[in-house]
C-alpha cells in the first residue's frame, strides 16, 4: 500500500487469518472495518482484524492452561488530523491494542498498517506514550528531550527550537534541570508525552497519557494534543479511563468490551445511538409544589423514574421513547413551568459516561463467570440449631 510503512506489522504473506468471524457487531463498526482503506486520503492508521491470545494460568495444578483472548476481530482506522479515543474498563483490550500497533506485541491474527514519514525517515515516523514511564532516572527532562531530537534526526538548531515550544506549551521551564528520578509523577507524564511528539511524526500513539496529572496538568496536556493533530497530515491514537479527557480531545470514540469493538463514531453520534434515558431536573420556587409537580411528570411522562429530591430540586429519569419528539417534551415542560411556577428545569441527554456504562455492563458479567469454577458444586451447608 503507497505511503504505508509495514515494517513494524507482519508482512502480507505473514498476516495470519482470524479464526473467528464477526459476530453481532454494531453497524457503525462494519462500516468502519469495509472502509478503512475506503477513503479519499489514506489514514494514519489501520488496523485490520486484530487478534491476540496469551496463554492463561492454570486454575488447579491438575488442569490445563486455557488460552485467554485478549482483542478479537478488532478493525478501526485513524484519519489525517484525528485523534481517536479508545476506551474501556482493565481488561477490555485497549492497551493490547495499542501494543500491537506500536509493534511491542505481535498480533496472533490480523494485520497494522502506518503511514510513514513522507522523506521516508524510518526512525522518527512513530510517536510512543506508554502507560508505563520509560525514562533514565539519572538524566533530566532538557537531556531526555535532547537525546530523543538527537535520535530522531533533528538538526541541532531545529531541536532547539523544537524543545523550547514544547518546555513552554506544557510548562516544564523549571523542571529542566532535575533528574527524572527527581520527579512528580504528573511531570513524568508531561515528558512522556513530550517525548512522543517531539519532532512532528505522522502516527503517535498515547497510552492513558494523563494518568496521574492534577486537574491543571491534565487541561494543559489536553490543549497541546489538540493544538499537535488538528488542521495536520498527523493523527494520534489515544487510550483513557477520563470521559472529560475523550470529550476534550477526541474526534472519534470507539468504546472496547471483552475483547471486541462495541461502537465507534463521534461523541454525540454515541450518545443519540446508545442514551437510553434523559434526564430531567426540575427546581420549584416553594416546597409545597414538589408533590403536586412529582404527579404532574407522572402523568406527562408515565414512566419516569425519580432519582434524587434535595429540597426544591427534583431528577429524574425519562425513557427515550417518552421524550421523542423533543418538541413536544419542551412544549409539555413550558406548560408545568407556567402552571407550578418552576424556578428552572433541564432536560439533558445521556451523558457519555452513562452510554460507556451501560455498554460496559457485559464484561463486568463475563468476568464475574469466569471467576466461577464449573467443576466446583455449591451446596447450601446445614443450619445449626441455637
């Protein structure tokens, strides 16, 4: 493929074909996985039916080791100028994933294709922010920046300048001269990340690059990959466990589950295909009306559920099919505000996190059963007598 580079995947006659054929998945995903190689514009990133298993521990001594699959039939792809968010709870595949593209684990089936750089520079073409810090303890932040511009064929001028941009945008000018050993853990995630992106690559791959940071870190942090990747011919990989770190930077979000992946498209594209409820909060102006006003949204909206009540204030949850059409829901809720005196009232989709929950909820039973030893049988034991 023209302007790939493959070196770090398995080459096309080495591509294993996956075992499995997709099953149930969301057509949102189908349609990502047919076009990947669809485009006006070739992507940064493809990754094609992704596979890996480990070989599992044993749960008796007696018993065999059972292969655990880690990601199956995973396909997405990264555009030029986008930063894909990839989320999901430990275990769901994300880091896996992200491992295999970066070439640290060869996939057991599938294959990952990387746009190189354009002069055909081999080495500076990936960017890396792994989960773990990999950093010299002894060398400080100026000499870690300087030897990664070094390695990544940066004239010494060009470098210079280069670091200065990148010390200033994520505040590290009075970090420079300490040893990394020497430092927060939030700062070592700010060089990590500094690091990935020194030298402008085309691919750069973010591991949970905020974990750790305070709140001010973590804004800044946000601010430099989006300034990196947009309006560019780059494009950046990012895994998180913060909803408020993928609706900061991300274009896309695709959301893993056991392995597979469960849904893939913009934030509020997730949230209008997958919110199943909306939320209504509704303030009245004297406490007398809350129990008047809590049967009028009973009969407006029959199966509301009411979630919390602080005073004044009431929430509650409204199932979609009782909302839509949205017009009518406003014109229902002008209505009440005039006849209950309603201080103020919200009606508001589901939030990303709940729609991240909700999909979540599968794994959190599968990994509940796989706790279970079948050949072990519960027996209720006896009751002794008082």
């Amino acid at each position: 493929m023209d302007g790939f580079d493959s070196r770090i995947s398995p080459r096309s006659s080495d591509v294993c074909k996956n075992p499995e054929e997709p099953e149930g998945e969301d057509e949102d995903v189908q349609e990502n996985a047919l076009n990947s190689t669809n485009f006006d514009e070739k992507p940064v990133i493809i990754a094609s039916c992704l596979r890996k298993e480990y070989i599992g521990k044993r749960k008796h001594c007696f018993s065999k080791r059972k292969k655990k699959t880690a990601t199956r039939n995973v396909s997405f792809c990264v555009r030029k100028g986008e930063v894909l968010g990839l989320l999901g709870h430990n275990g769901a595949g994300k880091s896996t994933s992200i491992k295999m593209i970066s070439g640290d684990t060869k996939p057991t089936a599938g294959q990952v294709l990387l746009k190189g750089s354009s002069e055909g520079d081999d080495l500076g073409f990936l960017g890396y922010c792994p989960q773990e810090n990999a950093l010299w303890p002894n060398l400080t932040v100026r000499e870690h920046l300087e030897v990664f511009a070094a390695v990544k064929g940066l004239r010494k001028a060009d470098a210079a300048v280069a670091i200065t941009r990148l010390v200033g945008a994520l505040q590290l000018q009075d970090q420079q001269k300490r040893p990394v050993k020497a430092l927060s853990e939030g700062i070592k995630r700010k060089l990590c990340f500094a690091l990935s992106i020194l030298g402008n690559p085309p691919v750069v791959l973010l591991d949970e690059p905020s974990t750790g940071m305070d709140p001010e870190g973590q804004q800044r942090m946000w601010q430099a990959i989006r300034a990196t990747f947009k309006n560019t011919g780059r494009g950046a990989l990012l895994t998180t466990h913060y909803m408020s770190e993928a609706e900061a930077v991300c274009d896309r979000v695709a959301i893993m589950v056991s392995g597979r992946l469960r849904c893939i498209g913009s934030i509020q594209h997730l949230k209008s295909k997958f919110g199943k409820v909306y939320l209504l909060e509704t303030k009245v102006k004297t406490p007398t009306q809350v129990e008047p006003l809590h049967s009028e949204i009973l009969r407006l909206f029959p199966q509301a559920a009411r979630q919390e009540r602080y005073s004044s204030l009431m929430v509650y949850k409204l199932p979609v099919e009782d909302v839509r059409p949205l017009a009518q829901a406003f014109f229902k809720l002008e209505t009440v505000k005039q006849s209950y005196d309603l201080e103020e009232y919200s009606l508001s989709q589901s939030t990303l996190e709940q729609v991240f929950l909700e999909l979540s909820k599968e794994q959190e039973l599968e990994n509940f059963d796989d706790e279970l030893d079948p050949s072990v049988k519960w027996k209720l034991l006896p009751q002794e007598e008082p």
